[in-house]
C-alpha cells in the first residue's frame, strides 16, 4: 500500500514538473534563463592586438560608423573611436558589459563618439553601419548572416574575428596572434535582366545571377549569346568579361560598372586595358531576386 502511495506521488510529481518546465532547447535566442541573460556566444574580449588589425582591415577611418554586436566591454568601438576618430555602436545583452562598456569609453574620452546598447544583436538596427565587427560562434554568424546582407548597405565592411560565413568566400583574409581575421564587402543586387545601351547599335541585354559577391549570367547582342564568366562585385562595383567573336575574331571584353539601384555605368576594355567604350545599363526592377540567404 505505501509503495503504491509513492508510485503516486512520484507521478504526480512528475506532471507536475512536465508542465511547469519549459521544454528541452526551445529557448529562443537571447532569451533569459534564471535571471541571466541566456547568451549565444560567452565572453572572451580580443586582445589589442587583434583589435587594431581589425580595424586596419578594415580601413576605419573618421567618416566610419562602427559597429560591434555582442560588443563585451567595447574595447573594439572605443579603440576605432580613439585611435580613427570613427563613431561607434556596441551591442550587447549583458547589461554587466554595457556597463562597463560605458565607464570604459568615459575613461578613454570617447564617450562623445560612442553608444552602447543593451539588446540582443538580432534585434538591433544596423541599417546605418559602414563597418560591422563580430566574434561570435561560426553557427551564430550563419544565423547572422541573412540580417547582414539584408540591412546593410552595400559596401559596408564586415571584419568576423575567428570564424567564417559558411559558403560566403571571405574578400580578405588575415593572421594575427595566430587567429584568422575574415574580411567580407556587402554586395550589391545585380541580379536580373538589365537592358544595355551604349557598345553596339543591336538590342542588347545582361541575365545576371549572383551568389554573394559571385555573379553569373549571359549577355545578349542581336541573336547572339555569350556567357558572362569571371564576374564579381566588391561592394557596388562590378566587373565581368564577355568572351565571343567580336567583328568575326574570337576576342575577350571586361566589363566594369558601378551599380546604383537599377542603373549601371562604366567602361568597357579590351584585352590590352584599353578603354573600348562607356556602358549603361538598365534593369527591369521586377527581375531583381533578393541575394540574403
Ligand atoms: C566572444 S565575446 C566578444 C566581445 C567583443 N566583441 C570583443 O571582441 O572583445 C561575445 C559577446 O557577445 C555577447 N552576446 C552573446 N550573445 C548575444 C546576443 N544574442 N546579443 C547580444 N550580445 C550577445 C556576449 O555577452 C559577449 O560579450
């Protein structure tokens, strides 16, 4: 009869726990766990050194605006802010980093140049940074990873401490202190049909795809097509080459353009680098596909 009692009990104690816990690995990103912060990533801070390589990599300077999300106790942005003059934003969700992030940029004489924000990274507006720096985990960056092609204007340089983007192929690539530095450029959208005007008097257009920074597609002049290879963008700059028979003798062109919204300007050159003429583009806005994966 008393075991019976304490099978009982057991499994009403049971349920009762069942329904009371929340369910194993379904707490969301950043959310709280007994008071702390539930954080995607622990803190460890990068060393000086790493520090300025960051910032040199990425070429900060004073018109930059440099974020740090998941910034710990904000040596990155106070450094660009007193060594560059740059202004800066840290994110963190450890309301004890902000802190100290604020009484550490008070102590360097930034605290003019600098803000610190106490929220989860994925949640912060990051629409007005030209320089992005992150040490995270290589799974929180792919998770990061759409955000950042989605929010940041094209140009905008990336600089991740330790860790990749998955199949996003670094611009750069650094050493120092024995940790990797990866560098990345956001890409413009080139992608869709663009209507050429400019080099040759037959209608002629561009079908262009992209996977990052990488750009494939096909041009079109009169009833001939060639494949467009070697294309790539570094921010909004474009450059590809069209290979095919130019005047009846096989003959390569590189293309060069800078892309604003829905126009593309620039030159095109022969083999030789000489300049063979201007090109303009126009794209069909409704092609366009978007490149945040
Ligand atoms: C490895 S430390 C890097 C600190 C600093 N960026 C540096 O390089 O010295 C990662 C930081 O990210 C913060 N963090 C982790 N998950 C976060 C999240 N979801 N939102 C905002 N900050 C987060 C941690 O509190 C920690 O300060």
């Amino acid at each position: 009869m008393r075991m019976l009692r304490a099978a009982t009990q057991g499994l009403i104690i049971f349920f009762v726990l069942l329904a009371v816990l929340p369910p194993w690995g379904c707490q969301a990103s950043g959310q709280q766990a007994q008071g702390k912060p539930a954080l995607d990533v622990p803190y460890e801070p990068t060393s000086y050194t790493i520090t300025q390589e960051m910032l040199r990599i990425a070429s900060v300077t004073s018109s930059d605006v440099v974020y740090d999300l998941g910034c710990g106790d904000g040596r990155i942005v106070i450094t660009a802010a007193k060594e560059r003059g740059a202004r800066g934003v840290g994110v963190d969700l450890d309301p004890a980093r902000i802190r100290e992030s604020k009484e550490n940029a008070g102590s360097a004489g930034v605290a003019h140049l600098v803000r610190f924000v106490e929220q989860n990274l994925f949640d912060a507006d990051i629409s007005n940074a030209t320089v992005v720096m992150l040490y995270l985990w290589p799974e929180v960056n792919l998770k990061l990873r759409p955000k950042l092609l989605r929010e940041l204007r094209p140009g905008t340089r990336i600089v991740s401490h330790s860790h990749t983007m998955g199949d996003w192929k670094p611009d750069a690539v650094a050493t120092v202190e024995k940790h990797y530095l990866y560098f990345f450029i956001v890409p413009a959208n080139s992608t869709g049909t663009w209507r050429l005007t400019g080099f040759d008097p037959k209608p002629a257009s561009l079908r262009l795809t992209q996977k990052f920074q990488a750009v494939m597609g096909s041009m079109s002049v009169g009833s001939a097509i060639y494949p467009v290879t070697n294309g790539s963008l570094r921010g909004t700059s474009l450059r590809f080459t069209v290979e095919g028979m130019i005047r009846g003798v096989k003959d390569v062109r590189l293309f060069e353009g800078n892309i604003s919204h829905n126009t593309i300007q620039g030159t095109i050159r022969d083999q030789a680098g000489n300049m063979v003429s201007a090109w303009k583009a126009i794209r069909d806005a409704a092609t366009a596909v978007p490149i945040a994966e």
